[in-house]
C-alpha cells in the first residue's frame, strides 16, 4: 500500500531528502504534457480528372515543430505507390497499417511529418497510377517529436457497404490525439462525425476527416456515419502529446503487488489472471496499459517467448513482432497479436536470432549453413535473399544476444572453419553495407567454453563475456585485436551503446572495483555507465545510495532509442533464488513471508535515462521468474522507446509445460 506524504516524510530524514529530490526533479527536469491542439486544414480533390498528383497549400504558415498529417485517398483500389512531399522539404512517413486498397475503385492512406521545418507550405501527394485524387492536410500543435501511437485501417474483406464507416481498433495512451477518415464510393453522399469527434473537412465530397483528443487510455475505433448506405475504407491513427511517459516517477519505496495472492472469497485460482489475446489490461499500481500478444499453447501448440533483450523484437516501425516457440519455431504478429507471417512461412536458420533492420520495416536478417541472409515480407510470406557466403566456413551463425550495429551496418558472427571443430571458431565481422569481410582472425572457440555472450558496440567494437576473459569480459577492436580487459572480478548482465553526447558506453555493474563504480558505496548491485574510450564512470545509472540498490536485472538498451525526452534503458526485473521464495507460483511455491522479502523493484519493469536523472516505474511483469529459466521476463524496448515486450507465464502452473510464458506489450509513451 502506498504511504500517506505525512508518514513517508515521518519515517526518516533519508526519505525526506528523497521526497526533496523529487520535487527538484519535477520542477526542474520533467515536462509537463503537451496540450494538443488543432492548428489549420486545407484540402483538394479532383475526382472528375485523372492525375497522379494533387498539391493543397495551407492557408497560413505553419509553424516550426508542429505536426502535419496528411490523408490521401486515391479513387482506386490500385494507386500503385503513394508518396507525400512538400515545398519545406520535412519528411513523411507512410502510416503502412493504414494502407486500405479494397474490392471497390477506392484507397486510402495517412502520411505524417513530425518537428516540422515551419513556413509557408505546400504539400503534394503523388501516385504511380492515374486516377481521381483527393488530399486533405491537418497541422496540430503539442505533439512528440516521435509522434506514432498507433494505427489502423479497414482489414473488411470485399467492399464494405453500410452508413457507418469505421477503422479498425487503435490501442492508445490517455492524452492522445486520433485521427482518423473516411472515404466512400459514393461523392453525394453527406459524412458526420463519429460520437466525441470533430469533422475538420467538408461533410459533402464523399471523403472526411475527423479527430479527437482523449481523455483516457484505451481502445477506440474511427467511427463516422453517412446520410445513406455506400461502399466505404475507413483508417485512423493515434499520436502522442509531448512530454508523456506511462508509469510513475520512482519514490524509492516498495511497492508490494496487489492481487499477488487471494484475499478474498471470489478470488479464483489465479489471482491476477491475464486477458485473451488482443486485450489488455492497466497496471494496478503504476498505470500503464500491457495489452497480450500471445496465447503460444492456444495459437501454436508451445509456449511463445521474444528471445532477449539484447535485441530488437520491434520492427523498424514498430508495426510487428518476432516471437520464438518453444519449439525452435519462429512467427512474425502485428501489435494486437495477429499472425502476419505464419510458422510455415519462416525461413529456416542455423540459429535462434532473427534480426530487424532498423530502417526498412519489411527486412529482416537471418544465417544458415555458411551464409547470411535478407528476408523480406511481403503480405503474410517472406522472400529469402542471400546476401554473403562466408567461403571456407562450413557454418556461421548469428550469436544468440547480439543485434546489429546501431546504424544498421556490422554483425559479429560465429563461424567454423571446413574440417574444424567448434573449438576453431572464429569472430568473423561483417559490413552487410559494403557486403565486405571487416576482420576474421579472433578465434574465441566454442559457446561456453569459450564465449558466453557477443554484443557489438556502434562503432563495431565488441563486448564479449565467457572463458576467453577469464569467465567475465572483454572489448575487442574491429580488427580482432584486444582493446581493453575491464578488471571485473564476475561477469553482469550488460548492455553497450552510445548516450547523451554520443560517447560509446558499457552499462554494467562495477562488481566491486571502484574504479568503474559512479555508484557511491554500492559497488555490486548497481548500473554505472562507462566510456569505453576513456575506460572510465561517467553517471551512475540506478543504485547508488541513498536510492535502493537492485534485485537482479535483465537490460535492454537501444541506442537508437532517441526521443523528445531523451535516451532510456529498460530494466526488467527477477528472482535468482530457488522456490519457495517471493516470487514462485502461488500458492504451492509461494514463500509464507514473501511480502516481508518484497523489495524496492522486485518484479517490476523500470525505465532509467541513460544519464541517471530520472527513474520511471512502470508495472509487474506478473511472472513467478523464479519457477525457470524462460520466465525471467527479459523485456525489450523499441528502437524509438516507445514500446517494450515482456515474457511471464502469469502464475499459471497447469500447462503441462515446464518453461511455459506468453509474451505482452506495454506502450511505453
């Protein structure tokens, strides 16, 4: 239960100068959000022509950092490409979820530019195939730089007919803004707003556009009605306002789980239980919405997990999700959980890692045999493309914890000489931009005997842990020479990137030398970030006195994750002991005294600024992390920081299945 303030500030002097420490950070550091706000609207249509363009200029300048949003609905079901530019040169990005091209001579697609130039603007849509067009143009005010919450279009097969056009369901945030339109076969034909929403276009060309600003998180739909029924696409999308993060600024307190166990008469056998797939549920101590992404047992016969945190599970766009089964098996879903590419339909590889190109969101990489491959998805399949052949190897493989380099461009892998054994095997990096052998002459030997764990670090480096360190870790140049041995006594969980002013860091525990400790006195269950180029603490991440010190962590860093508030960590924690404990199924492996166990962070997912300064609690991951190996929840956050996953098997202990779990999205902002 939290304490009142009368009887935190009571307790002790040390929780008074954390409660102090507080306020200077919301008054100093925190941003309030953004109150957004319809700035202007034009739009354009030429349905009696056939055009491959339509430009539509604002009546009024527009202003620098705001947003524009521009809607495009072609009067055919096959406009080719749609591509969106304007005359201050910003950037726009294809909303590909909102994309509805259905068996009626009609389409539709929303493009945003975010942190606008400002100006005097014109704004041109342009497809590949000529038809009627029409452009509708919106500028809003109070938006995140990185902006997209969520999108959907009209997955209806056929051609809708009804007088209630709508898009499929958004899961958003509280305080977002939707957008969402409409476009219908029929011009005559008058569209009204749907209830809460406001039409910013006129009522009578057969197309609209609406929005709303919400009050509260949850699910919503883009709903109009016509004066009569007509063939229809709807879509709709979601963005953020600035300065917004779900969950709660850290006290520093513990904060026992409510519903851990039954307390009452009509508590079933479980009582926290999970919700289907596709649903979700807000976090009942820290606020923020976890929707579910996976029934495994249901959907594909085998628990599902997403891997590790080392790497992305996120798509360029964060439109999808790679999931892995117990199995071995491999299956791509889109936010709500839906199966875009199916288990049949997954390339097959020589090891368990698929990795995400940061930019294109179709692509994906993946290794079998001695080669390196590119699969692309296209609808629900994906074509395989070799991209190198690594001669006089008979196997290279993609370590089981590493992503590609920041800018999309290096790998580590693992490869066997032909006639070798695995004793041989040597760290091949690889330029996948330049299609170019960087350095092939470390050899680190085989998993566990030689290597544990390969990270790379933006600028190609490595971070490897395992026996070749002496059992804990070492940095190597691109060149597979030692560049640094840090003086660690025992390896940690570890993550590598770049922060605030773009020094390549480590983001690890001291492990007690003092030297690498930014931490105060607390040199073992601590974060300190380090600058591998100096070899030296730059911040203390979390831990250090007076704060809490940590439980056990699994981490999670994109360096890319760069957004209007700044660079995050995620951390997700876990129980290391054997059952009975605080964190074992309830209620036959449950510790009598596990509340009096319960500390600061225990079994929660936090996000950490990369320079320390702020601390944001965002919910339980709800798993008994104790009962194996797979329920250590090992969340992993997005490139742009906005989402994360997370496995728990949910204190569900029937399944049949010793490493059960099931996988679940937060929206982090």
């Amino acid at each position: 239960m939290r304490k009142s303030v009368l009887s935190f500030v009571s307790q002790s002097k040390r929780r008074l100068g954390r409660l102090l420490w507080m306020f200077a950070l919301l008054c100093l550091g925190m941003r309030a959000f953004g109150q957004i706000k319809f700035v202007q609207e034009a739009e354009g249509i030429n349905s009696g022509t056939i055009n491959t363009s339509m430009a539509v200029t604002f009546a009024s300048p527009t202003t620098s950092g705001d947003l524009i949003v521009a809607y495009v609905a072609p009067a055919t079901n096959q406009p080719g490409s749609i591509s969106v530019t304007d005359s201050d040169g910003n950037a726009y990005t294809a909303a590909t979820s909102t994309m509805s091209a259905s068996q009626c001579p009609i389409a539709q697609q929303f493009f945003y530019a975010s942190n606008i130039v400002g100006g005097n603007d014109t704004i041109t849509t342009t497809i590949t195939n000529p038809d009627g067009l029409a452009l509708v143009i919106l500028e809003y005010s109070g938006i995140a730089i990185s902006p997209l919450d969520s999108q959907a279009g009209t997955s209806q097969m056929g051609c809708p007919w009804s007088n209630s056009p709508s898009s499929d369901v958004l899961m958003t945030n509280g305080n977002d803004l939707v957008v969402s339109g409409a476009v219908l076969t029929s011009a005559n034909t008058m569209l009204a707003p749907g209830s809460g929403y406001t039409l910013r276009t006129d009522a009578f060309h057969g197309f609209a556009v609406e929005d709303e600003v919400l009050s509260a998180a949850g699910t919503y739909t883009g709903t109009f009605s016509s004066s009569g029924p007509a063939n229809w696409v709807a879509a709709a999308i979601s963005f953020k306002p600035s300065g917004i993060l779900c969950g709660q600024l850290d006290d520093g307190l513990t904060h026992v789980p409510p519903s851990y166990v039954c307390t009452g008469a009509n508590c079933g056998p479980n009582p926290f239980p999970p919700p289907p797939v596709g649903q979700s549920y807000v976090d009942p101590q820290y606020g923020c919405r976890v929707m579910r992404l996976a029934d495994g047992i249901a959907q594909f016969g085998v628990p599902a997990h997403h891997y590790y945190g080392t790497f992305a599970s996120f798509n360029a766009d964060d439109s999808k999700v790679m999931l892995f089964l117990d199995n071995g098996g491999k299956v791509i879903v889109d936010l709500h959980g839906n199966v875009i590419v199916p288990l049949g339909n997954m390339p097959s590889s020589n090891t368990s890692v698929y990795l995400w190109d940061p930019a294109n969101p179709a692509v994906f990489y993946y290794s079998n045999g001695n080669q390196f491959l590119k699969g692309t998805i296209t609808n629900n399949a994906v074509s395989s493309t070799a991209l190198h052949t690594f001669d006089g190897y008979s196997n290279c493989a993609i370590p089981d914890q590493e992503d590609l380099s920041d800018d999309g461009s290096k790998l580590w892998l693992v490869c066997t000489p032909i006639g070798g054994s695995t004793s041989q095997n040597v760290a091949v990096l690889y330029n996948l931009l330049s299609d170019t052998v960087v350095s092939n002459s470390l050899v680190i030997g085989a998993k566990e005997s030689g290597w544990h764990k390969i990270q790379i670090f933006p600028s190609g480096k490595m971070l490897l842990t395992g026996e070749l360190c002496n059992g804990t870790q070492c940095i190597y140049n691109t060149d597979g020479t030692l560049y640094w041995q840090p003086p660690f006594g025992y390896s940690s969980h570890s993550e590598v990137g770049s922060d605030l002013q773009g020094r390549e860091v480590m983001i690890s525990s001291a492990s007690g030398i003092a030297s690498l400790n930014a931490c105060g006195s607390e040199m073992w269950s601590s974060l300190t970030v380090i600058d591998i180029n100096a070899k030296a603490p730059v911040n203390c991440l979390i831990g250090g006195p007076p704060n809490p010190k940590l439980p056990p962590w699994e981490i999670s860093y994109r360096d890319s994750g760069n957004n209007s508030s700044g660079k995050w960590v995620l951390l997700s924690m876990f129980d290391q002991s054997a059952c009975p404990d605080y964190s074992c199924f309830y209620p036959q492996d449950l510790a009598a005294n596990w509340q009096s166990l319960w500390r600061p962070y225990d079994e929660e997912l936090v996000l950490v600024k990369i320079d320390g300064s702020q601390v944001q609690r965002l919910g339980y991951s709800w798993s008994r992390s104790a009962e194996n190996y797979w329920a250590v929840p090992r969340a992993s956050i997005s490139r742009d920081g906005k989402y994360l996953i997370f496995d728990s098997n949910f204190n569900i202990s029937n399944t049949g299945f010793p490493q059960y779990s099931d996988v679940y999205l937060m929206q982090i902002q």
